[in-house]
C-alpha cells in the first residue's frame, strides 16, 4: 500500500463537509482500514455529489433549449405578422392595377371583335383586312384572359394571407401558452435569479423578452454549477493523489472512488 502524504483535505465544493485529516504518517506506514474507509466514503460523497450538479447542469441545458426555441419561434411569428400588412398593401394595389388592364383588355378585345364584324360585312375589304381583324382580335382575347388570370390570382393571395394571419395569430396563441409551462419549469431552478424567474406576457414582444431574461438567468445558474462540477472533480483528484502518492489529473469522480475502492485496504 502506498504511503500517505502529509495533509488536509477540505470539500472544496462550498458544502459544509467534515474535513479529513491525515497526518503523522511516514513511507513506512501502512493506512489502517478505518482510515482507508474514511477516504473510500469521502470518495463516494463526491460522487453523488458530482452526479447531482452534473444532472443540475442537464436540467439546466434542457431549459435552455427550450426557452431558446420559443424564443426563435415567437421572433419569427412576430417578423412574419408584421410583414403581413405591407404585403396586403401591396396585392391591393397590383389588384386594383389588374383589374384595370383587365377592363382595358376588355375594350380592346370588344373593339377588335366589333371591327372584325364590320370587316365581314364590308363588300369592299379584303382577305388582308379580314386577316388584320382577326388577328387584333385573338391578341385582345389573350390580353383579357391574362389581365383575368392575374386578377384572380392576386384575389387569391389576399385570401391565402388572411388565412396566414389567422394561422399565425394561433400560433402565438399557443407560444404564450408554452411559453407560461416553460417558464413555471424554469422558476424552479435553484439559485436562478429573480428576473429569470419572471412570468412572460402574453405578446410576442414579451414573450421574446422573457426568453431574453430566462437565457441569461439560466446561463449563469449553469456557468456556476459547472464551475462547482469542475471543483468537485479537482478535490476527488486531490484526494486520490495525497491517498495513492500518484498523480491522477483529469480523472473523473467516479474513477477516482473506484482506483480508491480497488487500492485502499478495507473498502
């Protein structure tokens, strides 16, 4: 068994554990199965511990992702509302265009086909007229069913962005609602601050605030509890090290406890 080096060891989690002494021992020594299992129990301490912040940290996450998706979603509703009226505006005013030419195309096709009429009844004009007639008046015919065709379809999309509006108002509707849900989870973290515990509104503009202040929040209860995670992962290496004589840096908790159980007489 390996020797014991001289030293204290104290949690340096900021838990209120008992700190451990181990002293007065030379390279002769050999570590006593009381003091072994004192070690091995340390060990085990740490362990759930680490596995407690460690799913903190995954709850943490969790919560992240989420308060960030329905941020990006009430973002992009709220963009896609607020487009809505400029392009309403502007199918209104390329409808009123089309009916326009429409009426226009209809003059000019009622022309056409009422100088082909007089062309036939002409003794005097020729095939060549005829010809002329005919002509203008399949191209009037093509201009009226084109300016009908765009007519209809910007009815059409005056209709679809109606129904867009409704569809998006819905969803912000219903993004309120989940926003409520996530927030109620999120106000149970531990350590979040007061504004991260905040309610969201009902708008999307608030909506998009509340996930501004849930993310910071939740960001800074995860930056802390990785920190913790990191300090519970230096003392286990710490106090594998003093109770091997070796060097374990980088090792996890949960392999430090085993090297500790597997190495140290009685556990």
């Amino acid at each position: 068994m390996r020797a014991i080096h001289e030293g204290k060891y104290l949690l340096l989690s900021g838990q209120r554990h008992p700190r451990l002494l181990v002293s007065g021992m030379s390279d002769t020594d050999v570590m006593g199965d009381d003091r072994a299992a004192d070690l091995v129990a340390l060990a085990r301490e740490l362990e759930r511990h680490d596995v407690d912040v460690a799913a903190r940290i995954d709850v943490a996450t969790g919560l992240l992702g989420r308060v960030d998706d329905v941020r990006r979603r009430a973002g992009r509703v709220r963009a896609a509302l607020g487009a809505i009226p400029a392009e309403v505006e502007h199918v209104e005013q390329a409808a009123d265009e089309a009916r326009a030419r429409e009426a226009e195309a209809g003059r000019e096709l009622a022309d056409a086909e009422r100088r082909l009429e007089e062309v036939g009844r002409s003794k005097r004009a020729g095939e060549d007229a005829r010809a002329v007639a005919e002509r203008a008046v399949r191209r009037a015919a093509v201009a009226a069913t084109d300016a009908g065709a765009t007519v209809a379809h910007l009815r059409e999309r005056l209709t679809e962005l109606a129904g867009e509006e409704v569809a998006l108002t819905a969803a912000g509707e219903g993004l309120a609602v989940e926003a409520r849900q996530v927030a109620e989870a999120v106000a149970q973290v531990p350590r979040l601050s007061e504004s991260g515990r905040t309610a969201p509104g009902i708008s999307l503009e608030e909506i998009e605030e509340w996930g501004a202040r849930a993310h910071a929040g939740l960001f800074l209860v995860r930056g802390g509890l990785e920190n913790e995670r990191e300090r519970i992962v230096l003392e286990a290496n710490t106090l594998a090290a003093a109770a091997l004589g070796e060097q374990v840096g980088g090792a996890s908790v949960a392999l430090v406890r085993k090297r500790l159980e597997e190495s140290l007489p009685g556990s």
